[in-house]
C-alpha cells in the first residue's frame, strides 16, 4: 500500500470519527489555531482535538490530525503528514497530486466531482470536491505538498456544504507558518 493510500485512509478514518462526535452548536465559535510545530495557522469553528497516527522518530510518516466537528452537518480537519529521517515528502506534481485526492475519494466512498490546480497559502496545489451521496457527505479537499509536509485541509457537510461560506471561510484561512 502506497503512502497516499495510507494518509488518506487515516484522514478517512479520522472524517468518521468526525461525523459521530458533533460539538454543541452553541458554543461554536470561529477562531486562529495555531500549530507552530506542523508548520500551519487555519480558523476553526471551535477548538480542535489532536490525533496522531504513527510513532514520532519511528515510523516513516507520521499523521498530525487537527479535527472539529462543528455540529451534526459539518466537520472540519487539518491533517499534516510528516515524514521521519531518510524520507521525504513526494514531489509536488501533478501526477503526486492525482494520488491524493483519488486516494482521498476512495477512502471515503466518495466520488471526485471536481479536481483543479489552485494556490492555497500562498503555493501551487489542488482542490477537489468529492461527494458520497449515499451518506449525503460532500467535501471540499484542499491539498498542498509544502515545506517537507503534505497538508490536506478538508471540510465535510451535507449537499451545499462544499461550496459554502463556511467551507470557503475554513479553506482560506489556512495559512502556512514558521515556527
């Protein structure tokens, strides 16, 4: 199994887990995270909780996962893939990217809808959308291989959700950082 094939699968699991832990919609509210040490500032609608995927300084890659589900129609995630000594990030291409989002699609029962080249923070990278109709979950996928790191900034809804403000909101406000 490739290495897109695992992040993805991660990232997936990490969007059903999403799903089925809703924030109260109350005490929801937009704001800077931060995480100087994976590189990446983004707004949230809440604080977000920390999945990690992989031994630091032991495995090849390791999966940073930075998830909120807002409520129960929409879920927001920055996940970072960081590689350990003797790896590297694989190479920004097209072809690299290609892997991504169909491995991202397959991961989550998802079909692409859309897939084009877009600037995120700044750099080259890909947007997508995907839709699983049968469980009415459309995503907006952001991808971006920058700085040794491969980031997938994903935000998940019912129909509309992935062309929506609150999609847009969370999509632009990533930005990449220094420590």
């Amino acid at each position: 199994m490739g290495w897109a094939t695992k992040a993805v699968g991660w990232v997936i699991a990490a969007s059903v887990w999403l799903a089925a832990t809703p924030a109260p919609a109350a005490d929801l509210q937009w704001s800077l995270f931060r995480s100087s040490d994976h590189g990446f500032a983004s707004e949230f609608p809440g604080a977000p909780t920390l999945t990690l995927s992989g031994t630091p300084g032991k495995d090849k890659m390791v999966q940073y996962e930075f998830q909120l589900a807002a409520d129960d129609d929409h879920a927001f995630e920055v996940a970072v893939l960081e590689f350990g000594a003797g790896y590297q990030a694989p190479a920004p291409t097209a072809e690299n990217y290609d892997k991504l989002v169909q491995g991202y699609a397959t991961g989550s029962g998802s079909i692409v809808r859309a897939q084009h080249a877009t600037v995120i923070a700044g750099q080259a990278g890909v947007e997508a959308i995907g839709d699983d109709d049968k469980n009415d979950m459309h995503h907006l996928i952001d991808l971006l291989i920058a700085d040794g790191r491969v980031y997938i900034v994903v935000s998940a809804g019912r129909k509309g959700h992935e062309t929506s403000a609150e999609a847009d909101r969370f999509r632009d406000s990533f930005a990449l950082i220094g420590k």
